[in-house]
C-alpha cells in the first residue's frame, strides 16, 4: 500500500456547541490549549517514526472549532505540522473556520504557515434558524468572513449549508442556495441533519420537541440542491459535495479513494499502514497518553483484505464517478463482480446502481437512498 | 420417626405461597423471609432467589414454581417448620398455580399501598379461596411517598370481602413488618392434616428436568410418607418407580430419609420424560395404595398453536435441538416440522396459551440464540370436507378450498369472567364483541360478579384478554375451559405483500368480521413493515377477492451525508447496524418484513 499522502490535525475546542454536533469537542474556556498543541506535536512525530511518510499533500485542520485557537496558541501548531511533516506548498491546506470568530492577524498567520483553503460553517442564512441550532454567527459574519478571507488573498473558499434542520423549509433552504450562490465561492458541502445521541437535538426528539421536517421535504430540498448547484456549472462530484472544476476537495477525496492519512489529536481517526485507529478523546487523558505511550489510542485495527474490499466500494460510491473498476482489480487482484456481483445485479436492476466502462456508480435514485446501496457490499 | 413424633412435627409445619401482581414486591418479600427465617446465610443469599432463571427475572414473572423449607423461630418459643411455595402468574397458568396453591394451607396476599389490587392478584385470590386456603393480606410499600394503606385495606374489603383488621402493613423493601407477618403465619395457617401412616398421596405441584438426575418432581405430602427405595405409582398415568432421592429445598436441595405428612419437596425415581410426572396427578404407594387420587388433576393438552421458524434457513437442527431440550422440561409443549412458502422449514408448535407461547419464544431466542419468526397463532379446526372426510387444521394457510367444505367447526371454552359488579356492561360487550354465547352470571357477594359465556377459544387467543383488562381497569379476571367445538361460518383470509400471498400471515376469521379484521391487518402491516425501496401494496383477500388494502410507501432518503473527519469506522458501523437490523427479517419475495409483522395479525388495537 502507498504511504500516507493526507494528514488530519483535530482541535476539539469550541466557542459555543452545535445542538446537532456529536464530534468530539469540548467547551473552550479553561482548557490546557497549549499543552493540547504541544500533545499534538509529540504525537505527530511519533506517528510519522513508526510510520513514515513519503511526501505530504494535503493537510486539513478540522474540529471543533480549529478558528477558535488564537494566534499566539496557532502558531505552534501550524510550526510543528510544517516540520513534522517536511511541507512544501501542500496541493490543498485546509482549516475550518466559523463565521464571526477570525481575525485578518489569524488569516495572514495561516496564510503563511500555506494554508490555501477555507472551510467555513455558514450551515444557513436565517438567524432564527442559525439560532436553533445552536451557531453563534449571524448572516452578516458569514459576509464578513468571506470579504476578508478573499482580502487576505484565500481564493478557495468553501462553505458548508445543512438541510433538513427543525423548522427548516424548503423555501428557507432555497433561500440559503440562492446567498450561497452568490458569494461565487468554488466550493460547497451540503450535508443533512443526522440527530446523532448524546446531542441537544437528541434530547428534544426524545421529548417530542424537535420539529424536523418531513422526509418528503428533506428529500425536496436536495433535490433542489442538486439542481440549482450542477445548473450553475457546479460539479456534485460527492453526496454531499459540490465545486467548480478543479476545486473538488483532494483531502477529503483520500477517505472516498479508500487511501491512508495521519489522524492527531483527540478523538481523530486515522489510517495508516493498513490500520485504522482511534484516538482517545478526552482532552486530559489524550495529553496524558501521548506523553506516557507516545501514541494515545483508543482502538486500532488491521484492516483485513475483504474489509478493504468492502471499503473500496462503500467508500468510492459515495463519489459521482463511483468505484474504478480496473483499480478494485489491481488493489485486489480480483474482479468486483466476482465479489458483488449478485448485488450489483439486483441493485442495477432497481434502477440504484449503474455499470458504464470502467466505473461503478450510483444513479441518481441511488444517491438519495445510498445507505440502502453501501449495505450491501457489507460481506 | 415414629407416628407420635410425625404428629408433633406435623403440628409445627405451616405451608404458605404468596400471592402477588408483578412488581407488586413478591419475590422482595420472599428474600426478606428467606433472610429472617435464616434458610440461608448473607453469603449465599443471592438477590431475589426464588426466581431462579433470568429470563423469569427480567420479565418479573415466574415461570417454574419452586418451594423452600425455612425454621421458624416464634415468639412462643416453639420452632416451626415454613414451606414457603412459589406460584407463577399468568393466567396461562392458572392450572399450575391451582395445584401449588392445592399444596399449600394459607396464602399471603400482597397488595403495593399505592397502587391498589390488580386483576392477576384478583385471579389468583379466587384461586385461593376455591382451594379453601387462609389468606393473610398485607399491604406493601407503605413506605412510598403515594402509599394509601387505608383505602387499599378498605378496597381489599370491598372487592374481595377479606376482613383486613389484621392486615400487616409492611415495606419489604425496607424490612418493615416482616416479623409480624411470620407470626401471623404461625397464628393463623392451619397445620396440615392427614393421617402419616395411611396410604401414601403426594401432590405433584411441579417438576423439572435434570440430565444427570431425571425428572426432580416437586410433592406435597398430603396423607402417609414417603421413602427412597419405596415403590411409587402416578396415579393419572399409571407410571410405576423406585424412589431413589427424597428431600427439601432450603433452598439448595437436600436429601432426607423420609418425606411425611405437611411435607414439601422432592423426589427423584429415574423419571426420564416430565409427561410420567404430571402436575395434579398424585403419588402413591405400590405396595398399599391409596383407593382414590387427590381431586382436581387435569391433563394439560396444548390448546394454542403457532409456526416458529428460524429467521436463517441455516438454524433449522438448533431450532429442533431447542425444542427437543425445552420439552423434556415442560411436559405441555408440542412440536412437529412444516414449511411454509414464505419462511422454510420450521416448526408447527402447541402451547397452553399465549404467554406461555411467548416465554418459549423468548427462551429459544435467548437460551438457544436463535433469532425466530413466530406466526399469528391458531387454534385446531375440525373440518368436514363436501366428501365426506373429516380434516383438523391448525395452521391457517393448509385450509382446503372453499369449494371442498361442507361446514367448519372452531373449538368453543367456557370463559368465567370474575369482575367487580361495576364493570359488568364492559365485560359483557367485549364478550358479545367476541362472538360469546351469553350463558349466565352470578353475584359471589355483594360486589363480586362472574359472568360466563360461551366464546370461540380462537377469540380469546385473539387479544381477549388485553382487552378485557383495557376495559376494566385490570380488575377483570378470567379463567377458561374446553367445552367442545361447535360449527362456525369461517372462512381463510390471505395477505398478499406485492401481489405475493405469504402463506404465514393467513389467519381463519369469522366471515361477518372478516372485512373489519382484513383493514386492521392491512393498516397495521403498513405500520410495521419498513419503507422498501418500491412501492409496497399490502392486500388481504378471501379467495379471489380483495377485501382490503394498503400501500407502504417507497424509502426516499437514507443517506450519510457527513465526512466525520475520516471516522470510516462510525460509517462501517452505522451501515452494520443498518444490516443487522434486516438480518432480523425476512425476505419474503421481494419484501424485507420484520419478525413482529408475522404476529401483527394477533396484536391489534380494533378500536382504532
């Protein structure tokens, strides 16, 4: 297996929590951040010693809230991930960033640690809305944001909307394509409300309080999506995923493309040397074991040749140009149909599944009932 | 022992069960008893010992009765000797609790200080009262914050005409009053009777299985006594044996040279199959014999029946091997292989109600791991064919065409319904509802009321009971026996799924009902079985003809929209989940349908 091109850094701090968010995150205020940084840092370097790299080409800073973190405590963790990872102008550098909390000293910072795209947690356009679900930013900083950014010269811009929120129309969410639209940014993720447990969302669906839309709206709404995107020359190379040419997000592309990545800090996930792990998540715990065992996982796990397989398809599928067929035969030496092969067939004939050339994809009806598709190419 | 010293022992025995509604603090009181009467020490003393298997526990039922010898000392200073017997719940076993209670001389009745009498506890008492025992009532947690001691003695009077001056008031929980009511015991629960030198009759109340030991057979010694290497014969089967093992629970098993007269236990004679040891019958001596057996035995014949397959095809020998294991233990479970179009092989199975249908189910899912599908469940219909011949069909789907019957008969019981005079109109609808034939009612006292009819046993497997219950409160108690069959306009109503007729959702209904029943099926298929991802018609049709129909509507999303920052783990998961949650299905043509669509037919609101 090649090694890892991909590294992903995790900064589970937040300003204020999402009601719909179950990533791992904790409250900013009172947190070692420093201490997290220089965890971070060890981890790092002892990943990249046990498992070596060869040459780094995209990084993305996720979270929580990476934008959070302020100058004085990002400038180690930009300095490390530069030296640990030997990077030299990284094909895409991501950092998420909410609407509101950035600063053009922020911006300049990142830009010269060669950070060159944002991703910004715009998720709607309607502050009654963007209350309900617990964001802190108004219409007005997602603006704000995106003048500045371009000022400081980020020219790859994405934002991300989400659908299917309580109280949401489809109406309301045109509303949030149509603004979105016009910040002729190159690149959008659009992602539906899971109510995952342990959240705000969660506990208001148990006690009836949650008033989510019917399916068939949620249905109409990316419908909509789909259609005004792709209609302004946007490219829904993803689910979730839409950019003009040359913009599709390459970090993101190596979970879909079934390939490795680093993953540091708390509660990241990673992949590398045919294992996918987990870290720990709490934040003590995570400094705690990274400085007594080098590596504070969780979990780790050799990923076997029919898990791989599995993978390849459910993971590839999710793209709009699906699954190489030519590649599953070269990674495996086996034919996909040989494995799949009556499920391809029956999901074919159910109009959910398409077979042209070289290429495995999902139909249009596949899209919009893709966990029924992954299913079965569970062995 | 000599006859003298077995009277003396006789006159310090006090046999007792305790009679209770679920969650209503039985087996709390019994581990509160257990520890006073010193049976057994902190160590041994596991939580809520009497229930013994965890399925019994997680359900708050008990399903195997059990009886445990306990020393008693009083506050007169005499030692005396509990047996303290514990009685399942349900009216599924209402025959097993009458022959427990049979064993015992009195009874505690407890009754939750805030909740008040419910109807298994109702039940229950009456069983009691027929089998002329004493009852003891005490009113339990009267620690709770919503205790009413006062107005559930007073409810007490009122609907069981108990006098409850003397009622103990008691938190089980807490420990209160447990002493009082062990002296109460001794003051007011007769000591057995019978002669321990006449001819040997012992109660079979129980028995259970053992691999290593054969049948344990659980007795009450009613006249005479007992003693390995004797000669016994049951007297209903006629089954003769050499005792081998005679002893007490306390509550582990011990041996003891001799069982007599007040006596609870056991006994083991090589017994292989439980069917030679018959709850009800009685034992006797060989060699001097008693000239009639105990009254009250009654052969216990399934009397419900249900398809059970195994949800993948490749389980089928566990499954038999399941049943094979669990019938050595329950003497009135039957079993023999068909097929069904729609679900493979499995079993036809013969119960003697619902409940106990349900706890086997459970048992082979849990016990055996063996995910099942269970079909709406049937009773035996005779059918006369128009050449003459004479079928009995207890599976919906094999019944001959229209075309070939001459006439159908349905087996008819004669259900007693005991409620408080109140609810008599309720009572009397539902069982007019239900196709009952009115026979007569009688006042016990001047609240108590049992009505009888004549109902189809088909509408009582239905959802008689919980409708019964819904509509009086719960205080309604019924019991119910066979009377024979008797001709019914019945006719077999299919489910198609997709224009597919799935052989395990027929059911036989009454042909005036048959158009209210098809909707309520249909309508609640829709609600149980998942969006697919095409549109699902759901019919259900009398011969040729559609009398009703409904339409799942196709799946329209199920996506995982987020990245979770390269958690390929959590999406592997969730889709596992999602997998899993189908494996527990069954695909039926095109169709996944869960396990609980199969019993849907059963299981339905009509009011709706």
């Amino acid at each position: 297996m090649a090694l890892p091109k991909a590294v992903y850094v995790h900064i589970p701090f937040c300003e204020q929590i999402c009601h719909y968010c179950d990533f791992n995150k904790v409250y900013l205020k009172g947190q070692p951040i420093e201490e997290y940084v220089k965890a971070c840092e060890k981890e790092m370097k002892e990943a990249v010693s046990q498992f070596p790299y060869d040459h780094i080409e995209t990084v993305y800073i996720g979270g929580g809230t990476p934008s959070s973190l302020s100058s004085q405590q990002l400038e180690p963790l930009l300095d490390s991930i530069n030296q640990v990872f030997s990077l030299q102008k990284p094909r895409e550098y991501t950092f998420e960033i909410n609407p509101g909390n950035i600063s053009d000293e922020k911006l300049s910072l990142l830009k010269s640690a060669g950070v060159n795209r944002l991703s910004i947690g715009a998720q709607a356009f309607q502050e009654d809305l963007l209350k309900k679900i617990g964001r802190a930013h108004d219409e007005k900083d997602i603006y704000r944001t995106i003048e500045s950014a371009r000022r400081m010269g980020f020219e790859n811009i994405s934002i991300d909307l989400m659908f299917g929120l309580p109280g949401q129309s489809v109406a309301n969410f045109i509303e949030s394509i149509e603004k979105s639209l016009e910040l002729e940014i190159p690149h959008f993720s659009a992602y539906s409300l899971k109510v995952e447990e342990k959240t705000v969302f969660h506990q208001l669906q148990r006690k009836g309080k949650l008033p989510l839309p019917p399916e068939d709206d949620e249905v109409a709404m990316y419908d909509v999506l789909i259609n005004m995107l792709t209609e302004q020359n946007y490219h829904h190379y993803e689910i979730s995923n839409f950019s003009k040419n040359g913009y599709e997000s390459l970090h993101n592309l190596t979970y879909w493309n079934n390939e490795e990545y680093y993953g540091i800090g708390a509660g990241a996930h990673g992949y590398v040397s045919g294992q996918r792990y987990a870290n720990v998540g709490p934040i003590k715990k995570y400094i705690n074991n990274v400085h007594s065992q080098g590596r504070p996982l969780l979990e780790s796990h050799v990923v076997s040749t029919a898990e791989k397989m599995e993978e390849e398809m459910f993971l590839g599928l999710r793209k709009l140009e699906g699954v190489s067929i030519s590649q599953f035969q070269n990674r495996f030496n086996k034919d996909p149909f040989e494995i799949f092969g009556n499920n391809i067939k029956r999901l074919k004939s159910e109009g959910l599944l398409k077979v042209e050339d070289d290429r495995i994809s999902l139909t249009k009806n596949g899209l919009f009932v893709a966990n029924e598709v992954f299913e079965k190419f569970l062995l | 022992m000599n006859k003298e010293e077995r009277l003396k022992r006789r006159s310090k025995i006090r046999n007792f069960s305790i009679i209770a509604h679920i969650d209503h603090g039985k087996s709390t009181l019994a581990d509160r008893i257990l520890e006073q009467t010193s049976a057994l020490t902190q160590r041994e003393m596991k939580d809520q010992m009497l229930d013994a298997m965890d399925l019994e526990r997680e359900r708050g039922i008990t399903i195997k009765l059990n009886a445990v010898q306990l020393t008693y000392k009083a506050k007169d200073g005499e030692e005396y000797i509990f047996h303290l017997i514990d009685t399942p719940g349900h009216v599924d076993f209402t025959y097993e609790v009458s022959r427990s209670l049979a064993a015992c001389e009195g009874a505690l009745l407890i009754v939750d200080a805030a909740q008040g009498i419910e109807a298994q506890t109702l039940a229950n008492v009456y069983l009691a009262l027929d089998n002329d025992l004493e009852i003891l009532p005490v009113v339990n947690k009267i620690d709770l914050p919503s205790a009413e001691p006062e107005r559930v003695k007073q409810e007490v009077e009122d609907i069981i005409g108990l006098d409850t001056s003397d009622a103990v008031l008691a938190s089980a929980k807490n420990g209160i009053g447990i002493e009082e009511i062990l002296e109460q015991v001794v003051e007011k629960v007769p000591a057995p009777s019978g002669d321990p030198e006449g001819p040997l009759k012992a109660l079979i109340f129980d028995s259970l299985y053992d691999p290593y030991r054969g049948v344990i057979v659980y007795i009450r010694i009613i006249e005479g006594t007992i003693k390995p290497g004797e000669k016994i014969r049951m007297m209903a089967t006629g089954k003769e044996f050499e005792v081998i093992e005679a002893g007490v629970f306390t509550p582990k098993p011990v041996k003891r040279d001799e069982l007599t007269v007040g006596d609870v236990g056991f006994l083991t004679a090589s017994i292989k199959n439980v069917g030679d040891s018959r709850v009800g019958d009685t034992i006797t001596s060989v060699n001097n014999p008693a000239s009639e057996a105990l009254a009250g035995y009654r052969k216990m014949n399934p009397m419900v029946f249900c398809g059970l397959y195994p949800v993948d095809t490749n389980d089928y020998n566990d499954l038999r091997d399941a049943l094979e294991k669990l019938e050595l233990n329950d003497a009135s479970l039957q079993y023999e292989p068909e097929t069904s179009q729609a679900l493979g092989f499995g079993f036809r199975c013969g119960f003697l109600g619902l409940l106990h249908m349900e706890i086997i189910q459970e048992r082979i899912e849990r016990e055996f791991n063996i995910d099942l599908i269970t079909t709406a469940p049937s009773v035996i219909y005779r059918v006369t064919l128009t050449n003459g011949e004479e079928e009995r069909i207890d599976n919906p789907s094999k019944m001959p065409d229209a075309q070939q019957i001459e006439f159908v008969e349905e087996p008819y019981v004669k259900a007693s319904v005991m409620v408080p005079n109140d609810y008599v109109g309720a009572v009397m609808e539902i069982c007019q509802k239900k196709r009952g034939n009115y026979l007569d009612m009688k006042y016990l006292d001047a609240n108590r009321v049992t009505i009888t009819y004549e109902i189809p046993l088909s509408e009582i497997v239905y959802d008689f009971f919980d409708q019964l219950k819904s509509s009086t409160k719960g205080y309604a108690s019924f019991d119910y026996e066979l009377i024979g069959y008797k001709q019914s306009k019945l006719v077999k109503m299919d489910i198609l799924l997709n224009a597919e007729k799935v052989d395990a959702l027929s059911v036989i209904v009454h042909r005036d009902f048959a158009y209210d029943r098809g909707k309520v099926i249909v309508d609640k298929l829709k609600e149980l079985i998942p969006r697919q991802q095409f549109e699902v018609p759901v019919q259900a049709s009398i011969g040729q003809k559609i009398i009703a129909r409904s339409t799942i509507k196709a799946i329209r999303k199920n996506v995982l929209a987020k990245c979770y920052g390269g958690d390929i783990s959590r999406k592997r998961k969730l889709l596992e989940k999602q997998k899993e949650g189908k494996k527990r299905m069954k695909s039926v043509g095109n169709v996944e349908v869960p396990q609980e669509a199969f019993m849907a037919v059963l299981r339905m609101d009509e009011s709706k």
